[in-house]
C-alpha cells in the first residue's frame, strides 16, 4: 500500500498542499488497483462460464451420440459390449455435465456474489476516504482565509500606528487629531489581535484535524482497502484451485468409466457368440434319417398324383426349414420349434407379469384412495373410484388367465404334450362320432397310397386307433383330413387311427 504522510504543525502551507495532492495520486493508484481485481474476478467469472458451456454442448453431443447408437434385445457378446460402451459413454457424459454443474455453483455463483460484496465494500471505503480529503481540504482553506485576514488587519493595525506616532510627533497637530489618531490604532490593533486569535484557533483545529486525517483515518481506510484486496487475491487464488478440483473429483469415476469401456472389449468372445446364436436359434427337431430303400416287389404301389399326400405336403412336413407359406403364428406358438416356442414364452410370462404387477399396483392405489375418500368425505366421492376399480379388477383376472396358460404351455414337456395332445384328438374322434364308422371302413379293402414312418410311440386305447412302435413303417391308407388324425395299416395287418403328427411321411 503507498506510505502515510503527515503534515505537522511547523509545515507550511505550500507543503500541507502538495501532501492533499500526493494524498489524491495515492487515492488514484488505489482506486484504479482495487478496481482492476474486480475486474480479473469479473474476467475470471466469465471464463468459468464459457468452460461451462463447452462442457455442457460436450456432454449434450455425447448424449445424442449414445442415443442414435443404442439399441437393445442383442445377446451376442460383441453386441452387448458395444451396448456397454454406450452406457459407460453416457456415465462419462454424466460426469462432464456433473463438473459444468459444480463450476457453475461452485464458483461462478459463489464468486459472483463475493464480487458485489466487494464492489460494494470498496466504493464505501473509497467514499469515506473521500469524504475526509473534502473535509481536511475545506478546512485548510478556511485556514488560509483565516490567516489571509490576520495579515491584512495587522498590516492595518501597524500602519494605524504609524499613523499616530506621526500624528503625534507633528507640532501642528492638535491633540484631538491625536487623541482620534491614537483611538483608531487601538481599534485596528485589538482587530488584528482578534484576527491571530482566531487564526490560531484555526490553526489548532486544522493541525488536529490533519494529524487525525493522516495518522488514524488515511490509516484506517487504506488499511482496510489492503485488506479487502487481499481478501480479494485470496478468494481468487481459491476460485482457481477449485477449478481444477471440481474435476479432479469426478476423475476417479471417470476412469471407471473408461474401465468399463476396456472390459466390455476385453469380455468380447467369438465362440461364446457362436454358441450363443445356436442356442437362441436352435429347433429342437431331430434331424433326418436314412432314406430308406422302398420294396415295389410286394405289389405296395407308389401314392398317385391324385392323392392328397400331393408333394408340397409331403415336402413341408419332411423339410421344416424349407421356403413355404407360412400361416399366421398361434397365439401359443406352437408353430415355432420346442426351444424358441419354449423362449417366446418366457418372453411373454415375463411381461404378462410385469403388466400383472402394474396393475395390481394400480388396484392397491385405488383402494387406498377409497379408503381415505371414506374416512374424508371432503376430499372426493368413494363411488366415483368403483368404474376404475371394477376395470382393474377384471384387467386382473384377465392377466391372470393368460399368465396361468402361458406358464403351463411353458412347463409342458413333449411326453405331457404328446399325451395331451392325444387326448384333445380323443376327444374330436368321440364328439364327431367317428367310432362307429371305424368297423364300416376296414371292411373296404384299399390300396395304400403312400408310407410313414413312426418317429414317436403312440399308445391306441381308445376304440379305432392301434398302438405304433417309434422307428415302425406304415402303410398310409388314409391321409388327415385336418381333425389331426390319419389310418394307416401296419405290417402284420392291423389298421387303424394314429395321431398325423406321431409320423413322418417317407418317399
């Protein structure tokens, strides 16, 4: 801070006004110091800003390139590792939109209102300071117009008397001219004398006043101007420190980030996908025999082009991956093979389930709104909840049914589905009264018109149908007119129903 200096009472006046004005140079230089680290903490501010806002547009292009990238359902590893970067991508993101936040609160905010505090505290030191320059300056010149005025009544006081010694020593003066002569020197004496008085008392003042302007409030103010500046420095210095911590706290999750991203590269493995894709895809069918070597000796003829076993069919059953036309997929997706049938059901349990949840969720809530409407009448009619509660409810049930069938579509085996199927076609035989055309049929010698072959071994107990062995060749007599059930003859003679599904057509 520049010196104090001090004008005592042996100084003159020339020397107590240069003092005002270094005084005034002093006032300057602080001024325009103090002023110029507002202006770095202003300058500083907004460079904090600006940071700000590249690192939000940062974290904002980061976010949208996630966005676009990111898909979900794929299992394969290199597909999930992708998804995992995206994810750790949109973390880092995080993170960056995390340090804008904190620069932002953290010393943008907080530096702000520390520099209108400090704008504020300056101009009021800067005010009082100028105030007691005014004060200490009005008083030296009332000073100076003191002493002005002294000497002028003292010069008028000695020239009064010289007056009268003149007067006086004149031979031609009477002694009234004396008498008045001597009379006006005294006034203009006791005049002058009442001028130093008061110039001294002036002076006094003024000395006091300038020993308390330069020795305890110049002090004062300046002290405080250097305090505040320093306080100044100081809270800067912090705001730059603080701008490099702000990311230094959120560098140790971001190098998890960065982690993650190398781990979901290294977790990558060509075989797991590879055995990935076989099982999320396999049928579950088994695969093809021999095809076996068709004896025309023993008078069997081949199916003709006129029988319903016509190629495509026959094709359709015995290629399953072939290009057909494929019919609407059931609802319980039974077209599909047993392992994507059984996946496609889980898929559907769980959000069947998930929905089941939500809604429950939602009667809960309801009942609960009843309740308080019951105990607080004020707040709204219990009755205008029932509409809602009684759609809820059903939606409940509704889910329920759905989930129950779908779980045991999921958890049927192929023995538990086989047997159940064999019943529903049972039952189809019994309601369209087929038995009794059974003994009517086998009395009509035919030709078969084409061979099967059993790939599952079928229990015949009800009436019309005949026990098949798996492996077993039979003769087709009749194809399935789409009740699910075909006649065919087996080699030692004995015909009857069997399941169309419990065989597999042969060439």
């Amino acid at each position: 801070m520049p010196p104090v200096f001090v004008c005592t009472q042996s100084l003159n006046a020339n020397w107590c006004r240069s003092l005002l004005f270094l005084f005034q140079d002093q006032y300057d230089v602080i001024d325009k110091h103090t002023q110029s680290g507002l202006d770095l903490v202003e300058r500083y501010i907004k460079f904090v800003k600006e940071r700000t806002e590249i690192e939000q547009n940062y974290a904002k292009q980061l976010r949208s390139l996630t966005k676009k990238y990111y898909r979900r359902g794929s299992k394969e590893d290199n597909h999930a590792s992708f998804q995992d970067i995206l994810n750790e991508l949109n973390d880092y993101a995080g993170q960056r939109e995390l340090i804008a936040e904190n620069m932002m609160t953290g010393i943008c905010v907080e530096l702000t209102k520390f520099l209108q505090d400090l704008k504020q505290e300056r101009k009021s030191h800067l005010s009082d300071a100028k105030k007691a320059q005014q004060t200490l300056e009005s008083s030296f010149k009332h000073l100076e117009s003191t002493k002005k005025r002294f000497a002028k009544e003292w010069a008028e006081a000695e020239k009064a008397t010289q007056q009268a010694d003149k007067t006086e020593s004149d031979p031609n003066a009477t002694k009234p001219d004396v008498e008045k002569a001597r009379q006006h020197a005294h006034a203009r004496t006791h005049t002058a004398e009442e001028c130093r008085n008061d110039y001294a008392a002036e002076l006094q003042k003024y000395n006091k006043e300038q020993n308390l302007f330069y020795y305890i409030e110049i002090p004062q103010f300046f002290n405080k101007l250097q305090e505040m500046d320093e306080r100044r420095i100081r809270r800067l210095a912090g705001g730059y420190c603080q701008f490099s911590d702000i990311e230094k706290k959120v560098l140790p999750i971001i190098s998890k980030c960065l982690e993650g991203i190398s781990a979901a590269g290294g977790k990558v493995d060509e075989k797991q996908d590879s055995m990935l894709l076989i099982e999320q895809h396999k049928s579950g069918f088994e695969q093809p025999g021999d095809v076996e070597f068709e004896d025309y000796s023993h008078g069997i003829k081949p199916a003709t082009s006129e029988s319903s076993l016509n190629a495509p069919k026959v094709r359709a059953k015995l290629w399953p991956f072939g290009k057909k036309h494929k019919p609407p997929p059931a609802e319980d997706f039974s077209h599909l093979p047993p392992e994507q049938r059984k996946k496609k059901l889980q898929a559907k349990i769980d959000d069947i389930a998930k929905e089941l949840q939500k809604t429950q969720d939602q009667s809960d809530a309801l009942e609960k709104m009843r309740g308080v409407y019951e105990q607080n009448p004020q707040l709204g009619d219990p009755s205008s909840l029932e509409p809602q509660i009684s759609e809820t409810s059903q939606n409940i049930g509704r889910l329920r049914g759905e989930l129950t069938k779908y779980e045991v579509g999921k958890n049927w085996d192929s023995n538990t589905l086989r047997g159940f199927l064999e019943n529903v076609l049972s039952e189809q035989l019994e309601s369209q009264h087929l038995y009794s055309e059974f003994d009517d049929e086998f009395d009509d010698v035919q030709t078969p018109i084409g061979q099967c072959k059993a790939i599952y071994t079928f229990e015949g107990n009800s009436e019309g149908t005949i026990s098949i062995t798996e492996g077993e060749q039979l003769s087709v007599m009749e194809d399935d007119k789409g009740d699910g059930w075909m006649r065919v003859l087996k080699a030692n003679g004995e015909e009857g129903y069997i399941p169309s599904s419990y065989v597999k057509l042969v060439s």
